[in-house]
C-alpha cells in the first residue's frame, strides 16, 4: 500500500492518494497515517483513491472510524474518484449514503 | 468435470498478508472465464470476506495456525470451501446489521450473503471444524456482481 500526502495550509485541506487493496491487513497503514496527520479543528480530508482497486468490510469500517474521528474535530472528509467495483461495495452495505463521495 | 473446469486446494497460514495471495489464486482460477469485472470482484469479496473472518475472529490473528480453501469452478459455477477450526462457532449467532446504525464493524457475512448465490456454514461440534460453503452461478441473470438489497 502506498500514501502520499499534499498539503494546503491556506485551504485547509490535506488530500491522501492511496494506491493499493483496502483490506485488513493493509487498513492500519492508511488508519495511523491519517489519524497522525488530524489536525485540531475544520480542516477537509480528502481521500483520493482512484488507485485502489480492492476494498471489502475491512476498509469500510476504518473509513468509518476515520470520519467519526475527523467529525469530531469539526472536520470534513471526501472520498474522490472511487472505480465501479468499490463504489459498489459502499452502495452494497448503504454507507454510501454517509460518506461524502465525490 | 464439464469443460474450463478448474479445481485448486491450498492450506493457508492464518496471517492476513495471505489475503492478497488469495485473490490472485482466484483471477488464476477463473481467468479463462472472461468474468467481467463486478462478478470477479464479487468472487474475490467473499472469499476474502470469508477468510479474514477466519484470520480475525476463529484465530484471532495467531499466524500458528492455517486453514483450508478448495475452489472448483466451471463455465456455469464458482464455488469456494473454507475449512477451519472454530469450536465456538455457532452460524445462528452470526448477528444481522442494521444498516442504519453506522458501525465500524460487522459487514462481512452481510457482505458475502448478499453477493453469493448460495452460502452454507457445517459445523462439527465433536471436532469443532466448520466447514463455510459459497456458491456463485455465473451464468444467471442476477449474477451481474454488486447488487445491492434495494
């Protein structure tokens, strides 16, 4: 699994460019790295992950914590250019109804 | 076996870096198929699902010990058997998500039940085995992968 980072400290905004397969054992990578970075309050996080080919429970349940978390710092979080195949699995489970997909 | 029939059986140490592993052997296992995309990714979804349930919850991540995955697969059918030790295990308690309670956890039987054809859980009390069965038609109209309960 591979992160990069940018960061726009005028806009507030950190965007993560994920390449990789969200499943258990890679979750934790993406989990820390983002929960590191949290700043204390409103800033938007974004997720690009237009390089994730594979994501099951595993990944949606770190996403939910993940925005849980982000919320409770006044945060946003955005979930960019999903391919059909995970797109799916969020419509599967109704939890593209809570994320900000975009 | 009819024609473009695979059968692989492979033991598998109880360790989540074997996930990955697995969905390769899958795309292997029904390359020759030309499933589309959503229906491939269904097959990969569940048996992953299934195995980390395995690795997470049966073994609780100790890496001692390993399972077992016997994939068959034709033209018209994949299925998927994932033999494990669980003498805890009881199907019937597996709990039933409300999806309107947003939780990080608790998805991945939802998961596979919703996306394969037919799913069977044997257990053996005596030996504690548990024996998970999936069954996806590849050739049925619905099996268009990804569906959703609407």
């Amino acid at each position: 699994m591979k992160i990069d980072c940018q960061i726009d400290n005028e806009k507030k905004i950190k965007v993560f460019h994920v390449e990789g397969e969200l499943d258990v054992h890679h979750v934790k990578n993406l989990k820390s790295e983002i929960m590191d970075s949290l700043e204390s309050v409103g800033w938007t996080y974004e997720l690009d992950m237009e390089k994730v080919g594979y994501l099951d429970s595993s990944g949606l349940g770190m996403l939910v914590y993940i925005k849980k978390e982000i919320a409770r710092n006044n945060g946003r979080l955005r979930i960019l250019h999903l391919n059909e195949q995970v797109l799916n699995v969020f419509k599967l489970t109704k939890l593209d109804e809570f994320f900000e997909i975009v | 076996m009819p024609a473009n029939s695979t059968q692989m059986k492979m033991q598998v140490k109880g360790s989540s870096e074997t996930l990955a592993l697995i969905r390769r052997v899958i795309v292997a296992c029904v390359q020759h198929l030309n499933l589309g995309p959503s229906l491939l990714n269904d097959i990969k979804l569940a048996t992953t699902e299934a195995c980390t349930n395995v690795i997470k919850h049966a073994y609780k991540f100790n890496e001692s010990q390993s399972f077992e995955l016997e994939i068959r697969t034709s033209s018209e059918i994949f299925i998927v058997d994932v033999f494990y030790q669980d003498p805890d295990f009881v199907p019937e308690k597996i709990p039933v998500p409300n999806l309107k309670e947003i939780k990080e956890g608790g998805l991945g039987v939802f998961i596979i039940r919703n996306i394969m054809d037919h799913v069977n859980y044997i257990t053996d009390s005596k030996s504690g085995r548990v024996r998970l069965q999936m069954v996806k038609l590849l050739n049925s109209k619905d099996s268009i992968g990804g569906h959703s309960e609407d």
